[in-house]
C-alpha cells in the first residue's frame, strides 16, 4: 500500500505542477523511482541507469563474430590455445567468412546456371555464400517453386539426352565392332571353301 500512496502522490504532485505552470523536465527514468504499477504485490526500482553493454570479439583463426557481456572482457581476453595463443580478440582481424562451397542462387546473375534460367521469366535473386548443395535446393525449393520446378524439368530433360547420346555411342560402337568382326570372318569362309574345292 506504500507503494500505491506513493505512485499517487507523485501523479498528484506532477498534475498539481502542470496546472500551477511550472516547467516539468523531460519524462525519463532516475535512479529509485519506482517503475511498478499499483496494482504489483512488490515495488520494482530503478537501482542504477549504467549501462554495463556488450562488446565484440572475434576468433583470431576463423573471424567468427560474437559479443560479451563488458565484465567478462578479461576471461576472455585471457583464453588460450593448446599452442599458447591466444584464442579471441577484441580488434576485427578482417578474416573472411568461410562459406564451405560458396554457392549462389540459380536465380543470381553471378551463378552460373544462370545462363539455363534468366530467358524463363523469374526474378533474380540476391542470395549468395550458399555453404553446400543441400542447402541450395532447400532455398530454391522454399523460395522460389515455380523455378523450382522448371530447373528440374531441366535436369530430367538433361539426363535423357544424355541418355540417349550414351545409347547412340553404343548402338554405333557395335555396329563398327559386328562389321569389322565380319569382315574378319568372310575371307575365312572363302578360303575354307576354296580348300573343299580344290583337287586334291
């Protein structure tokens, strides 16, 4: 009930100020003014406006990126390798991301399977730095399905062509090896013939 009594004569003492015309300060938070409404069971106080922040690190090997509370900046500073150096720092040492395959949208211009796609109508897509192949069609899957969709079509088309040239070579390939089999076993024959035929 304290709190209740209190919040309400500050709202009063606030409203009594406005209407005598003195000037208020701008509406901000100080240090122990009470920020809970009456209705809470335990007040709730400001203790302290000092923002503690964050502050970057970065792996000295890879360039990863991630933040610390301020009061932990010395553990970390303080971290070690199995080699004795030491493991992040708090300048950015400008290493670049690793992005595994390094892939880009078939819908990017910069992909190279963008040459099969771009007179097909769609949209160009920005997304680039795909890690790997899995990655990339659950992209194109998700993002863009009627691309999806034609890029396959594309694919099974691909195959059976490449299919079909495979069966040409073969079919070509025996035809050269059933003819110069023939043309090896003829002179043969001939000349088994003309052994029967001759007189003794």
């Amino acid at each position: 009930m304290t709190t209740e009594n209190a919040t309400q004569e500050s709202w009063e003492e606030a409203i009594s100020r406005v209407s005598d015309g003195e000037q208020t300060a701008p509406p901000a938070m100080q240090e122990g003014e009470v920020i809970s409404s009456a209705s809470d069971e335990f007040p709730t106080k400001v203790k302290s406006l000092r923002h503690k922040g964050y502050v970057p690190y970065w792996d000295t090997r890879t360039g990863g990126y991630n933040e610390c509370p301020q009061y932990m900046r010395w553990q970390i500073g303080e971290i070690k390798r199995p080699d004795g150096s030491t493991m992040y720092t708090f300048v950015d040492p400008k290493i670049p991301p690793d992005y595994g395959l390094d892939l880009y949208c078939p819908l990017n211009s910069k992909s190279p399977d963008y040459d099969k796609v771009k007179n097909m109508g769609f949209a160009e897509c920005s997304r680039k730095h795909v890690p790997n192949q899995n990655a990339l069609d659950l992209h194109v899957q998700k993002s863009h399905k009627r691309a999806a969709s034609a890029l396959a079509q594309l694919k099974t088309d691909a195959i059976r062509e490449e299919d079909r040239d495979l069966q040409r070579q073969m079919l070509q390939s025996n035809q050269q090896l059933i003819q110069s089999m023939a043309s090896q076993i003829a002179p043969q024959v001939v000349e088994e013939e003309d052994k029967d035929k001759a007189p003794f």
